[in-house]
C-alpha cells in the first residue's frame, strides 16, 4: 500500500496530551521501555507477566490496550497485508502449543531494520522487519516469537513490580518529565528524558530480568516441540544474534540489550534439545519470500536491493525463487516494469497456486495502472479463497485507484468487521467514504481510527458530527449515541488504570 497519512490525522497528537496521566502507571510498570519515537531505532519495551496478585489478568489486558494506543499514536505499523497475514498465521498456530490461555495476539510489526522483538501485557506481541535479516529460517524466527510469548504466558510483568518498587519514585519523576516534554516539545527531546532517567535503574532490572530470560528459553522451547518446530533453531538464531553482537561494537542490536545473549545461554539451549538433533524438519518456502519482501521494503536504494538478490543467485543460493521475487519486487519499485513482468510470469509459471506471486503479479498490474486485469485476477483468486485479507485489502486499492469509491468502500466495510483493531483499514475507509460522498460514514470510521490511536477527545468529536447528519435516521443515531457512551467509558478506564 502506498497511502500516505495526512496531516488533519496526525494532529491527534496534541490530544494525546491528556491522556499521559492514564499511562503513567503502565510506563511505570513496565520499565525498561524507551521507544525512540520515528527514528532509525525505535526502542521497543519487553514486558512480561503476572502470577502475582499486584496486577489482575483484566488490568494486564486493559494496561497492554493502553500502551497499544500509545504507541499507535506515535509509531505508523508496517502495512503490507501479506506480511502481516503471513505472522498472525505462524503466531495463532504457534500460540495454540503455548502456555497461553487465549492463543488471539495482537500482532504489531515496524518497519525498522534492526532486530528486535517485543511482548506487552495482554496479548500484544511485535517484531521488527529487520527480524528477518537475521533469521535465516522460519523456525529460527519463530523461536524468538515463542520466547515472546512464553515471557506473556509466564506473566512475567506483574512478577517484576516487586523487584521494581524500590526504584519506582525516581522513575516516575523523569517518566513524568519526559512525557510531558514529549507532548509538547518533540518526541525525540522527550523520549531522551526517558532513556537517561531509565539508566539509572537498568542495573537492578537487567539483572531481574535475565532469570525471567532462562524461563522464557524453557517454555518457549517447549512450545517449539510441541508445535512440531526445530527447538534446535533457538540455539542457532543464539549463535546468530552473539555473532552479530561481537562485531557490534560499542552498539549492540536492541534485542540484546533485554535479551543477554552468553555461550552458557547458548549451551543450554543445544543440551536441551538433543532428543530431537536427529529429527529431519520441514523447511518452509513462504519465508524466504516474506523475507525478500522484508529486505526489499527496508532497503532505501533500490540499486542495492538488486545488488543483494542478484549476489545470492550468483552465489547458487537454494531460495533461487526467493531472489527472483525480490528482484520482481525491486523492479517495481524502479518502474522496469517489463524486468518485474518476466520475473513473476516465470514465477508463476512454475508455481502458480504460491499467494505471494499471485498477489505481486496483481501489485504490478496496480503499479501499471491495469485496474480492470488486476480486479479480474482478484476476483477469482477470492472466490477460491473467500475472506482472505491480503486479497481483500488489494482489491479495495485497486477500485479506488479506478475511482470506483462506493465498491472500494464496501470491501474496506468488510474488512473492519473482520479486523476492528486495524487503525489502517479505518483510516483508508475514512478516505475512500469521503470521495464517494458518504460524509456521516465518514465521522464514524474517523472516529474508529481515533479510539484506536487513543485520541478520545477527536474520536468524540468526529462521533458528534455523525450524529449531527443522521438524527432522523432512529437505527443509525442509536449506535453512534451507545458508541459515544463507548468512548466516554474507555476513557473513565483510563483513568482508573
């Protein structure tokens, strides 16, 4: 997708202001977490759980939603449908073998070349694209999303506020400090003002940490086991992740800084998985294509992409598609289109029931402005596989960028109430119901994209007018009053946390 947020969006923030108050709790709680708003490293809070009774299993969901908001008002999430289908599949199945009591995460992905992870208290777990350069498989990338999940099925959070209290004053002076700096000078002022009062306090909660960290490694490789994966890969993606910190420097990657990686960790992993060293597992080919869509997405010179795919066929790499679908890819991007159309007709030609090369060739047809092709495509690809997401998502780009607003609109309908917390999809709904003249519809998915960003104030407002255009209609002001009531209850909430 290639929608840009405009600027009318993005002045929720001011409104974020008041509900600062509500999060400082949860910023409190949850230390160490600096996120370093829009930079090239966004630092990424890894939380875990509660067994204790400081914090019930409601608070934890409501405190993780809380953060949720936050964080998507301060950071836009990658948006590419197919990458994001592709993990929430691998998180729901891999979640089902975990300690987990409700396998449904939320899943939150940046776009951010370095490696790290993250899990938040209620059932939210992120990566970043940069994941992907350094899994060299699918189950080594998976063995950190189990590690994540087990630290949430563990409720490591709520078993580290005790450990945390002793500090909690300090801390709660400079996150005070730094927040208020941050909603009103800048973020990235603000978020400094964050980091240095967090140092203070790293020693004693690194060192808490890490015994958190061996449990983790026990219950995710567990996980691993049971969902038929290769425990073995969580100690190669160790081994991988210690390389790359010997040749870091003075900067480890993010992921190391609350993920200590040492030989005893690694050893540890190998002796536990020997039972299973003798095991032949499958390899799985969608990766290796998810991850070229990562690389080339990541990648800021298009020239270097084609570089790097054209080195690995050179170099007779066994993902040959893998380096021909990221060359198809980067010659999107540069326009040669003729070079993308070859690459993916091969593809296809070869496999043509893989949903990634289906999915780009209809991408090109986009790009080439072939509206008609590319809806043809599309719709017989949703007729043999009805409510697929990625499909849906490309098929309402593709009716707005032909100008049919009212069927893009009815697809976009369609995938809110399919992924209610997806700010995206009410934000291009918002978009699409304004050019087909739907203002009211207008108000409410605005409104929806509002609460899902924590602006509350806005989402009223844009609720109100709504309201204001559909009086005489009984049925339609009856949900937007009972969703003002909504808003107004999300926000006592918030206070209450």
């Amino acid at each position: 997708m290639k929608l840009q947020i405009s600027t009318v969006y993005l002045s929720h923030f001011k409104a974020l202001r008041f509900y600062l108050k509500s999060l400082l709790l949860f910023f409190l709680l949850a230390l160490p977490a600096s996120h370093q708003v829009l930079s090239k490293e966004i630092k990424l809070p890894v939380l875990g759980d509660t067994t204790s009774g400081i914090v019930s299993k409601q608070q934890e969901y409501h405190l993780g939603r809380a953060w949720l908001k936050a964080f998507r008002g301060r950071v836009r999430e990658f948006d590419d449908p197919l990458m994001q289908n592709y993990l929430e599949e691998i998180i729901y199945n891999l979640a089902t073998y975990s300690e987990l009591e409700n396998p449904n995460i939320e899943l939150v992905i940046v776009k951010n070349p370095t490696m790290n992870a993250f899990a938040v208290p209620g059932g939210i777990v992120g990566i970043h694209t940069g994941l992907f350069s350094y899994a060299e498989n699918e189950d080594q990338m998976v063995s950190v999303l189990a590690h994540e999940l087990a630290h949430l099925s563990q409720r490591h959070f709520a078993r580290g506020l005790e450990a945390r209290r002793a500090s909690s004053t300090l801390s709660l002076a400079g996150l005070l400090a730094g927040l208020a700096l941050s909603a009103t000078v800048g973020g990235d002022a603000g978020m400094a003002a964050i980091t240095a009062t967090q140092a203070l306090t790293m020693e004693n909660q690194l060192r808490y940490s890490r015994s958190n960290e061996k449990e983790a490694d026990q219950f995710g490789l567990r996980t691993l086991k049971k969902a038929g994966r290769d425990p073995g890969a969580a100690a190669d993606m160790f081994e991988t992740m210690l390389k790359r910190l010997r040749y870091a420097g003075d900067r480890p990657p993010e992921f190391l800084l609350t993920h200590p990686v040492t030989e005893k960790r690694i050893a540890d992993a190998r002796g536990r998985t020997m039972d299973g060293s003798m095991r032949h597992y499958p390899d799985h080919p969608d990766y290796y294509l998810i991850k070229a869509r990562a690389q080339v997405a990541m990648e800021s010179n298009n020239r270097d992409s084609l570089k790097r795919f054209n080195a690995l066929l050179e170099a007779n790499t066994q993902q040959k598609d893998a380096a021909h679908y990221g060359l198809a890819l980067t010659y999107i991007k540069l326009n040669n289109f003729e070079a993308a159309g070859k690459l993916l007709g091969s593809l296809l030609f070869n496999n043509p029931y893989q949903l990634a090369f289906q999915y780009s060739d209809i991408e090109l047809d986009i790009a080439q402005e072939d509206y008609k092709g590319a809806l043809s495509k599309l719709t017989n690809l949703i007729n043999q596989n009805p409510g697929n997401y990625p499909l849906l998502s490309l098929k309402a780009e593709a009716l707005w960028l032909d100008h049919q607003y009212e069927r893009s609109s009815d697809v976009l309908t369609v995938l809110s109430r399919q992924r209610k917390e997806d700010p995206m999809i009410w934000y291009r709904l918002a978009e699409v119901r304004g050019l087909a003249g739907n203002i009211s519809g207008v108000h409410e998915a605005r409104a929806e994209y509002f609460i899902l960003v924590g602006a509350f104030k806005l989402a009223r407002e844009q609720l109100s007018l709504a309201l204001k255009l559909v009086l005489a209609d009984f049925k339609r002001s009856s949900v937007i009053r009972q969703r003002l009531r909504d808003v107004v209850n999300m926000e006592e909430r918030m206070e209450r946390l």
